[in-house]
C-alpha cells in the first residue's frame, strides 16, 4: 500500500499503550519543569515593567462589528478581542499616554465576516488603514514615531497581508501602514512576505470554557494512535487540488486512509475534543496557512502534537520548547508518518507527555476569561516588556517621513 504502510503487531501496539498508560497515569507523578530560559519565561511577570495606552476609537471599529456578528467571539481569529477586554482591566494599562512604553489601537480587522466565517479581506486593511488615520489626526503619538512604539493585533491567515490565500497574501504585502509596528499575529513561517521582523506570534483563540466542559478522566487509556479531523481537500477555493495545504492533506489521506493505526475522517465528531484526549498524537498540519487552532487544542488535551507546515513560526517560540513536545515531519515525508511515528522511543513519547502535562504548557495557549498568570495574554506581554526600551531611532526628526500612505492596492485605499 502506499505510504510505506506497515502495521505494528498487535502485541507491539499493545505494549506500547500500555507503556504509555503505565507511565503517563500514574497518580500523583509529578509532571516534568522544563529546564532552561523557556521554563523561566513562562512562569516570567510582565506586571510593572511596562505600561500600555490603549486609545479609545469609535464603537464601529470594534463593539458595534461584534454587536453585528456574534461569531467573532468564538472564531479562531478572536485573540483581537479579547486582547482588548484583557487591556482594558490590566495593571499595565495606563491613562497617561506621556508615560506609555506602547499603544494599542483596538480595532477587529477579522470581525467583518463572509456567510462561511471568514474575514472579508477587501474591508480588513481599509479598516485598519481608518483607525490609523484617526489616531494619527486626533493625537500625537503616532506621528512621532509613525507607529514604531505601536502594536496591533492581526490575526489574519497571513496576518497584516489580510488574505485568506497566500498567493493573493503576498501579492497585496504586509500593510504599508503597519511596517513600523509591532504586529502580533497568528501567522509564523520563515521568511515568507507576510512574517514581519520582530512580530510575536501568538497561538489562535480556541474557546477555554468550551474545552473545559469535555474534559474527561486523566487516567483514560490513549487507545488511539493517530488522529485528525478536517479538511483533506478544499475543493471550492481549490478545484484543481494539489495546492490547498500545498498537498500535504491529500496525502495524509491517500496514504493512511485505510490503515489502522490512523483515525483520520473528514466528519467532525461530538466527540471530537474527548477523542483527542484518547490519542497518542493529533495530526497538525498546513491549511491554507501553516497554523491552526488544532495545535491549541492538541496541547491542551495532552496529544503530541504532530507539526507538518514547513518553515513554521509556532506561537511564543521563545517560552514553549516546541521541539521537546511536539514531532516535525516535512511535507515532503507524510508518506512515511507511519513509518515515522511507529519507530519513535516509548520513553521518548512519555518525555513528551509529561512535558505537556505541565499546566504552564496549557495555560500559555489559552486567553482564559477572567485572564490567569501565564496565560497567552501575559505571555504577549512577555514578548512586548522583551523588546524594551525603544532605540532612539524609532523617534523620528521632525519632518521626518518614512511611511508612504499611498502604497498598497488601490482597492486598499478606499475610505472605510
């Protein structure tokens, strides 16, 4: 069969559940710190080293888009909002922009939504390019730096390049508006168009509560080997096939789709988030961009999270030890995950899950209501205290300009 199938004997896949069940569920084992800076910056508290203006923009650049479309608060794209409520209460906000290391300017680029629940591209970066025309008219902090001492939330597919589809995602470029910011963004991947220097890369919103509320016992057997649910092909937006996910999906299924050590299927269980705490490892691979919300949710529930995006940028590199707890396969090898995935050490695999069972490891995926200590938002902060203080050189002359408001798509510059 294609793929390089090869089945475990029966007794050999037994002993290895069993070996991970002896190991992982033991009470009362403690789970493993991870050692090194990455430990230290998780558990690291932003709190009173910097300080954060968050300017107040009219309700139709966020509050009334939500009021319009409810779904922005549970969609993969919501960190922009919660991010927001997170600043509006937290200790590091202050009132007096004089004093203020950075400004956020709180506008939901990804709430305009089609039927399908995707972010509108065409209206994305007239959004931003609104709110950023008002704050730099009403008030002079943005003018004197053209928004080097600025972040923005953009979590876009490609995020500031504001497209779902990559091609049409590096044609339009990063938002010439945006190339001083600090952008933090749900895209990562090496030197690609969209991935702007010094951005911090955050993992997507997956819904706490929601995750909460299908937790099942921990001493539940992980009596599936591999697991994934979604997407092989995207046939609307890819009728050709081939290109959604750069054929990595089509190959997972053509490969592995009657081999019993994978549980892969398009339907989406009720299940889903219980069968996922059953698995040994949950397949993460590409979409149409190379993260999605299945990472969250692998480390979350305690599956090793199996990486197939080439060249990816994962959320909060800096403080989680991705390679320590999860598996990279090239695209190129998914014919050989079984192969692969079968031939890694037992004690390997029970390194890796006593690394995610830390708590520090789920929290720092999760944007929590109310918010909690080492959570996503805090680790954003994490990444934002990091690169201070400014250089002098963000601080431009006066009659400086470096900006030019007038690149970009003509479609982009029509008023919002």
């Amino acid at each position: 069969m294609a793929g390089g199938f090869r089945v475990l004997p029966l007794l050999i896949l037994c002993s290895l559940f069993q070996g991970i069940l002896g190991e992982e569920h033991q009470p009362n084992r403690p789970t493993e710190r991870i050692s090194g800076s990455a430990g230290d910056v998780l558990e690291d508290d932003p709190v009173g080293r910097l300080k954060v203006f968050v300017y107040e923009l009219p309700s139709k650049y966020n509050k009334k888009i939500l009021q319009k479309d409810p779904r922005c608060l549970n969609h993969m794209f919501a960190a922009e909002i919660y991010m927001h409520r997170f600043l509006l209460s937290s200790a590091v906000r202050t009132s007096n922009p004089e004093e203020a290391d950075w400004f956020y300017t709180p506008v939901y680029t990804t709430c305009d939504l089609t039927p399908n629940g995707l972010p509108l591209p065409f209206k994305s970066p007239r959004m931003m390019r609104s709110a950023i025309e008002l704050i730099s008219t009403t008030w002079p902090y943005w003018n004197r730096t053209e928004g080097a001492d600025h972040f923005f939330i953009t979590p876009h597919d490609f995020g500031a390049c504001f497209h779902y589809q990559e091609e049409k995602a590096i044609e339009r470029g990063i938002l010439h508006l945006l190339k001083r910011a600090t952008l933090v963004q749900t895209f990562g991947q090496r030197n690609h168009v969209c991935l702007k220097d010094g951005s911090i890369v955050i993992p997507p919103y997956a819904p706490p509560q929601k995750m909460q509320a299908h937790l099942i016992p921990p001493d539940t057997p992980r009596s599936i080997f591999v697991y994934f649910r979604g997407l092989f092909y995207d046939v609307g937006n890819d009728p050709e096939g081939g290109y959604y996910a750069r054929g990595a999906r089509a190959s997972v299924w053509e490969n592995f789709k009657n081999n019993p050590l994978f549980d892969i299927s398009t339907e989406h269980p009720t299940t889903y988030y219980e069968d996922m705490q059953r698995a040994v490892f949950c397949l993460c691979p590409l979409g149409w961009a190379p993260w999605s919300p299945r990472l969250v949710e692998a480390v979350v529930f305690g599956c090793i999270p199996v990486v197939i995006a080439d060249d990816i940028v994962l959320p909060f590199a800096d403080a989680i030890p991705w390679e320590e707890i999860g598996v990279f396969v090239a695209e190129e090898d998914v014919p050989k995950l079984d192969t692969i995935l079968t031939s890694i050490p037992i004690e390997v695999i029970l390194r890796k899950q006593r690394l995610l069972a830390n708590p520090s490891m789920k929290q720092a995926m999760l944007f929590p209501q109310p918010a909690q200590s080492r959570d996503a938002f805090h680790q954003i902060l994490n990444g934002l205290a990091r690169k201070l203080p400014h250089e002098e050189s963000v601080y431009l002359k006066s009659g400086q300009k470096i900006l030019n408001w007038t690149a970009g798509p003509k479609g982009d510059l029509k008023p919002w």
